[in-house]
C-alpha cells in the first residue's frame, strides 16, 4: 500500500530590515538557502527605508521563489515593520527573524518542532543558558551591556509576576507560533515594546510559551544595535500596564 506522503508544513519568515547593511545580504542569502525537511519556508522581508544601502540590497531578492519584498515609505519601527509582515503572513506558522546575525538560523529545526507536533502553539527562543544570566558581553561597552543584563533580569520579573507566569527569556526575538493564535487579535505596537504587547496578549489568550534554548551572539551599540536606553524602557512600562489590563 502507498504511503501519501505528508504535505509540508508553511512557516512564514518575517525579516524586519532597517540599517543592517554590513548583515542583510549575509542574513537573506542565508535565508533563502535555509532549507528544513517537512517544512516550507516563505520569506516576507520588510524594508523600511533605509539610509545605508540596504533597501537596494534587498530589492534584488525580489522575484526569487518563496520571497515577497514589502517596501515601506518611511522608517516607523521594528514593531511596525513586523505588524506589517503579519499583515501578509499565511503561513500556519509564523516566526520573526531579524537581519543582525545575532541569531543563528540552525535553531529553526527545534523551534519548529514542537508547534508542527502539537506540543505547543507558542515557542520563544531562549538565550540564557542553564546557570547563566549575562546574555550580553560587549567586549567595547562592557558597562552597556552589565546596564542591560541588569534591566533584562528586572524586566523578566516584572512580567512574570504581572502574567503570572515563569520565563527566562520573553523578550526575545525567536517568537515563533501557529498564526491562527494571533486571529482577531489587534496589535498596535511601532517599536521594540512589540515584544510586550505579543508575549502580553498571548499569554492572556491562554498560550503558555515553551522556552527552548537557542545560540544568541549579541552586537554592541558600536555595531549597530538600536534599542534606546531610555526611551524604550519607558515604551515598554506603558505597554506592561497598558496590555495587561485592556480587553483583548
């Protein structure tokens, strides 16, 4: 008797890109080769008008099988770039993928699984290892980076007690989940406090993320990242209040 082979399963990739033009040829190239057995991989890129090259960069990465390019005018956030590429997903899974390279892409496989056996409808990556707290190491900044560890450990519990729940890791950036969770659901967030109002609003919706440990190079502010060390942290205290109380 034939055995029917298993359709694959559709995981749409958001990348987010803005500024990253010593990473995005790098990242996308990596990308579009990724290739995981029982699971196709559809790319939405989303430039948002960037000032360094990598617009032009991604816009050759237009018509190649499995990639759409979404082109926004104006630069309004990496929140705003991703509510975009959801905007466009179909895939039965989403996951969101930055073009730094502080991720590394052989994490999709363990990633994936869980959600395509129906262990769990929501993954985050986590970057802590067993015993360790100091996710970032700046050789160049090291007292930006001991600020951050410090805010990321304050911050951490501060959405456990409020969600009632215990994690590592939830903010951040492999928040992979099957896209009917987000059905209905309005997100309005702009800038990295998107990451509050996802994790906030689908724990509320009773999804209780896996954490699964994942290879986490961290760049330094000199290398381009964008966070603001002040202005965020305080997008992220409205957002915690703010989402935790609202009606979904």
């Amino acid at each position: 008797m034939a055995v029917t082979a298993r359709p694959a399963t559709t995981v749409s990739v958001i990348v987010p890109v803005f500024n990253e033009i010593s990473t995005v040829k790098s990242a996308l190239d990596a990308l579009v080769a990724k290739r995981i057995e029982g699971y196709e991989l559809r790319l939405i890129v989303v430039e948002s008008n960037s000032r360094d090259g990598s617009r032009e960069v991604v816009l050759g990465y237009r018509g190649l099988p499995n990639v759409s390019v979404i082109l926004e005018e104006a630069p309004r956030g990496k929140g705003h770039a991703v509510r975009t590429g959801l905007a466009a997903a179909d895939g039965e899974i989403v996951m969101i993928q930055d073009a730094d390279l502080e991720y590394d892409l052989e994490d999709y496989a363990k990633l994936l699984l869980p959600i395509s056996e129906g262990q769990s409808s929501f993954v985050l990556g986590s970057r802590h290892t067993k015993g360790g707290w100091a996710m970032r190491k700046f050789t160049d900044q090291k007292l930006h980076a001991a600020v951050l560890n410090l805010a990321h450990w304050t911050f951490t519990l501060m959405i456990n007690v409020a969600l009632g729940v215990w994690l590592r890791d939830p903010f951040t950036m492999y928040k992979v989940f099957r896209r009917d969770c987000i059905a209905g659901l309005k997100l309005e967030c702009n800038r990295f406090d998107f990451d509050w109002e996802l994790l906030i609003k689908l724990v509320r919706r009773g999804y209780r993320p896996l954490e699964i440990p994942v290879s986490y190079h961290s760049r330094s502010f000199k290398e381009g990242k964008k966070i603001s060390m002040i202005r965020d942290p305080l997008t992220w205290m409205v957002a915690l209040v703010k989402y935790r109380f609202q009606p979904l």
